[in-house]
C-alpha cells in the first residue's frame, strides 16, 4: 500500500475515502506539530463532529493555534470565538485586540473593527443602553425600533453577506432538516458562530438587549434578500413540537428603496414596511409554549427594487453551537 505523503490534504483525502482512524492520527500528528493547516482542519472536525466527536471548546483552542502558526483565517475565527463566547467565556477586550492585529494587514478586520468604532458598546461588548421600541400590534405583540441599526451597519451587512448568498431554505417539519421550499423564494445569506465577527456579535447582543433574552439565545444572524416578485408566504417561524422554541422573531429593514415587500401578519392583516434600520420585534408563542396562530406572517412580494433584512429568531433557553 502506497504511503501518502503527511499532509493536512493527504489527511483530509484518507477521510474521505473511509480510512477515518488513518485520517485522524495522520491529522494529530500535523497538528501536535504545529501544522497551521491541520490544526485549522482538525479545528473544523472538531465543530461539525463530522470525522472526530465534536469539541468546540477544542475547537476554539485549534484555532487560536492555527492563527499563531500562520493561518489568516484561524485567527479570524478564534476572534470571531472570543467575541461572542463561543466554546470558552467571552473576552471582548481580547477580540479586540487581536482584531486590532488582524486589522494592519486584513481589510476585513479593518472594516469590522472600524464599525465597531462608531457603535455605543459597554466593556463586554454589549449595548450602551437598552433600545425601546413601541407596541405596534397586540396580538401577537409586535414593537417597532426606529432606526435600530445605523445606516453604515445596515450598509456592512449588506455588503459581508453578498458573497454568501444561496437560495434560503426552511425546516422541514418531518425530518428536521434545512431544505429549499417555494414558501420562500428568496437568497439568504447566514452569519454562523465560524463567521460571525466582533461587529455582527455587537448587532447580535443589541438584539438580545432590545428583546430582553440572552444573547446566547439567539440563532445565527441571517440576512435576506428579495428581488422583483420574491416573497415569502404565510408561515409560522416557530415550529410545532420544538423542544427549545423559537419564541421571538426580530426583523431589521436594511434598505428601503424598493417596492411592495411588506410584512404582513395574515390573521389580522396588520401590515409594516419598515425604513432602512428600523426594527420589528414579535412574539411567536403563547403562553404555554405553543406556537401561536396568531402570529403567522409572511414578507409580501417586493414588486420593484431589491429588499434586505436582518433576521433573527430567538429561543425560549440557551442555544448551544453545533
């Protein structure tokens, strides 16, 4: 049997053939070593549990050592982990300052870390002051944030999520899984723990300030367009028999030169059409947990112009990375 050479890529080939155990010693090897390619790959096993048990506390740990071997996107990654908490305690000051050192020679952490500049933070991170918003709606209790996010952060959204955009997807009650459904026409783009920097984990925690929740509650932010006759039908956002339920919904508008796209509650036919950087914040469930008819809604088709919004489902207890 022909001897690959020892490479991250070699590893990464045996996995992919079936010969796992020879893939994952070949890997810890590399990585023991110091390999930057492979501590950042064994980073990667380590959070999707796809070839190792999962680990994200290892993770995490992979990947600030990937980044101080050399590897660029290691260290974005264990910023992104320092910023929002992800597998170890949240470090603000330390995301911070490796964001600052990434900054010097990375356009990305420049621009992030510039934003961040501008916003109203405490020393976690966290917003300066609690956003209010007002009751628009009563049932479901839907409020209305004016100008929850700046122009220059609707404007960064939109700009770091063009690259990522795909055809969204819904979850399929049967099975669980993501899967694409006329429902929702849209392009999606999402912002999971392994892309979310500093500046999106900001937004992510003015949120959970504004909805009264953990941040650790939150979904991945997401952003979602919609172009000249995409819509997304009536539908519920939480989801029958869902143990941790999705109980709130936040929606910011990231721009407003367009037409039609509303968002429409269909039971009582209460219809909002925010302006770029306003809020909506609505209820999914009552009281006891069930989802609440009440609050299926659905996002009108845009009939001219292109729509974006930030969307965030939040649920009933802490969400733990997978």
């Amino acid at each position: 049997m022909q001897r690959l050479p020892a490479s991250a890529e070699a590893a990464e080939r045996l996995a992919a053939s079936g010969r796992r155990p020879e893939a994952v010693l070949m890997m810890n090897q590399l990585a023991a070593a110091g390999d930057p390619d492979a501590l950042f790959a064994l980073g990667l096993w380590r959070l999707a549990g796809r070839i190792v048990p999962p680990d994200v506390m290892q993770a995490r740990d992979l990947f600030r050592r990937a980044g101080e071997a050399g590897r660029r996107d290691g260290a974005r990654v264990h910023v992104n982990f320092l910023a929002s908490g992800t597998g170890g305690p949240a470090d603000w000051p330390a995301a911070l300052k490796r964001l600052g050192a990434l900054a010097r020679h990375d356009p990305a952490s420049r621009t992030a870390l510039a934003l961040i500049e501008t916003m109203d933070l405490d020393a976690a991170g966290g917003s300066g002051a609690t956003p209010t918003g007002g009751v628009v709606h009563e049932t479901p209790e839907v409020r209305h944030f004016e100008r929850f996010f700046t122009p220059g952060e609707c404007d960064y959204l939109t700009a770091v999520a063009a690259p990522r955009m795909k055809p969204s997807v819904v979850v399929d009650e049967h099975t669980g899984r993501q899967v694409p459904n006329p429902i929702r026409t849209s392009d999606g783009a999402d912002f999971p723990w392994l892309l979310a920097d500093p500046a999106v984990t900001a937004l992510g925690r003015r949120i959970a300030a504004a909805s009264g929740t953990g941040f650790d509650q939150g979904e991945p932010l997401q952003v979602l367009r919609y172009r000249s006759g995409q819509q997304y039908r009536p539908h519920l956002d939480a989801i029958a028999g869902l143990d941790n339920q999705r109980i709130l919904t936040m929606i910011v508008y990231l721009t407003d030169g367009y037409r039609g796209g509303e968002t429409r509650f269909t039971r009582s036919g209460f219809t909002f059409r925010g302006r770029k950087g306003d809020a909506l914040l609505f209820r999914n469930t009552l009281p006891d947990g069930r989802p609440d008819p009440a609050s299926e809604h659905a996002g009108l088709p845009v009939t001219a112009g292109t729509k974006l919004i930030a969307s965030r489902w939040i649920r009933a207890r802490t969400l733990v990375p997978e």
